[in-house]
C-alpha cells in the first residue's frame, strides 16, 4: 500500500513558538493531502485540504492565519502551528489520497504527530 | 445534516466474531470506508464498498447496503491485537470524507 510519512512524531514546545510538521507521500504523488487534528478519546477532525499549487482549504472554525499549510510539491505538504498554545496540544495526522487507475482514491495516513505545548 | 453513527464501545472474547455496524446520512454517496486505529497511531486503511455486499478479506469483511444508509465490518477469530478503534467514513456527493466518531473495541481472553 502507499506509504505516508510525518516528521516529528512528537514535539514539546513552549507557548507562543511555532512548530511545523511536515507530511510526505513516500511512493506516490499526492495531489491532495488532508491534515487532521485528533483530541484524546475523540474522533478525526478534518482541519484543511492541502491541493499542491494552490491555497488550502480550512474546514469551517479552523483559523487559517494560525495553522499555515503549504503544498508545494506533489510529495510534501507542511503544517505550520504558529504562535501555540496549550489548547493547541493534540495529535496532528496527515494523509494523502492516491488516485488509482480503475479504483476510487483512498486516504492514506502518516504515523501522525504529538504536540505539546507547555 | 450530515451524520454517522457507531456504537461507542463493544467488548468481545478472543477468537470470537463481532460486527460493527454504522449508518450514515449523508449528502450523497460515493463510498464507504472503514479504518483501524490503534490507541496513540494514525488510522490504517480497512476496507471500502461503493456497491451493495460484502467484500472479504481474510478475517475481516465489509457490508454495505445503500438503500438503507448501513454498512457493517465483521471481525471474525478475533485476536488480541484487534482491540483499537474502527473508524466509519462515507465519502458525500463532494467527494469529502465524513467521519464517525468510531467505535472502540475490547478483546476480552
């Protein structure tokens, strides 16, 4: 299957740093990627869409001027948390949706990212 | 509004079989999917219907009836390292992924 990468894992932080994290598709272009954010004992919240080449889309009460995303390659897309806050602590996941001939597109996701912010 | 519900929690015995079932309203439809997530890691990709049936693969199959707004995932001999969280996902008529909040499941000896 696709493999999909994310770079920290985990990364502690103090309030009002930014912190980035990066997602990689690692066997396939990924013309759009997705970036969740994943509270404790929580479902997936869908926080953007990533399109390569173009601005993200935000999901609706998600701040685009403090979650910068940027897809400027078909194998990379990065989420920058700017200036974070201790309500910003949660595990971040990333996924790509490889398009394949003859099947419908699948989301695939990387290991995912803790943040904590002290 | 759009909406899928799954149980939140179900206990089963080790090499027993379990269904998780899920129904969705949704905006249209244009597939179903199920991930597995384990406690602290990213969902792992399952099984997807965009037909009525059931599709199998290997110890775990997939069911899904459009008509009625339904879909299940079965889990046959079942193992201890099957104890995670089974994430529902419909994919609407904008082809966006609406999530479940998932279903946690405990594989009891």
């Amino acid at each position: 299957g696709a493999v999909v990468s994310q770079h920290p894992s985990w990364v502690i932080c103090k309030s009002g740093t930014s912190v980035k994290i990066e997602c990689r598709s690692l066997d396939f272009q990924a013309t759009t990627m997705f970036w969740y954010r994943q509270f404790p004992k929580q479902s997936l919240m869908l926080m953007a869409t990533s399109n390569e080449g173009s601005k993200a889309t935000y999901e609706q009460g998600v701040e685009k001027d403090k979650f910068l995303i940027n897809h400027a390659s078909l194998t990379l897309s990065t989420l920058t948390v700017t200036s974070a806050h201790p309500e910003d602590s949660s595990f971040y996941i990333c996924s790509a949706r490889e398009p394949l001939a003859g099947e419908t597109d699948t989301q695939y996701f990387g290991p995912g990212t803790r943040l904590t912010v002290l | 509004g759009q909406n899928i519900d799954q149980p939140t929690e179900m206990t089963a015995t080790e090499g027993a079989i379990v269904q998780i079932n899920c129904t969705y309203q949704t905006s249209g439809f244009n597939g179903l999917f199920w991930y597995q997530q384990h406690a602290g890691e990213a969902p792992t990709f399952l099984s997807y219907n965009v037909l009525d049936g059931l599709e199998e693969k290997g110890r775990f199959s997939s069911f899904l009836s459009r008509s009625k707004g339904y879909s299940y995932l079965l889990l046959k001999e079942l193992q201890m390292k099957d104890s995670a969280s089974y994430l529902c996902a419909v994919k609407d008529s904008n082809y966006q992924l609406i999530w479940g909040a998932g279903t946690k499941l405990i594989i009891k000896p």
